[in-house]
C-alpha cells in the first residue's frame, strides 16, 4: 500500500512527450478513442500537462469559432 499522496507524485513525475499529450487531447475533443490508446494514455501521461493542454485547446477553439463568425457576419454571406 503506498503512502498517501505517492499516488499522485507519480502521476505527476510521468514523462510523456509534448506530441503524446497534444494528440490525446486533440481525440478527447473529437471524442473518438480506442480503449487500448486510452489505457496506455493514462499510463503515461501526466495530469498536470493534460489539464494544460486541455484548456489551451478549448480557448483555441472558442477563438477559432468567434474568428469565423466574425469573418462570417463581416462578408455579407450571413446577411442572406
């Protein structure tokens, strides 16, 4: 039995690469995940960097879709 809060140090000490972290976040947002790939995403992957990543992909796609509703509206097409 570990000590309480090991758990969690180890979870944070897990040295997953910036692409590994990207592309799990990127599947979670299209919601499309093979159980194998999940498991071993879970394995190794560190909490903090996914949270990170995570917030960083919602804004950037909050931005993305006010960009092209702006673009949208500003063009006319919109107007119909």
């Amino acid at each position: 039995m570990s000590a309480p809060g090991q758990d969690l140090k180890d979870a944070v000490g897990r040295k997953a690469s910036l692409g590994q972290t990207i592309s799990a976040v990127a599947w979670s947002f299209f919601g499309v995940r093979r159980g194998r790939d999940h498991e071993r995403d879970m394995a190794r992957l560190n909490p903090v960097h996914v949270v990170i990543a995570g917030v960083l992909g919602a804004a950037l796609l909050v931005l993305m879709l006010v960009l092209l509703v702006r673009w949208v509206v500003g063009s006319g097409v919109a107007a119909g």
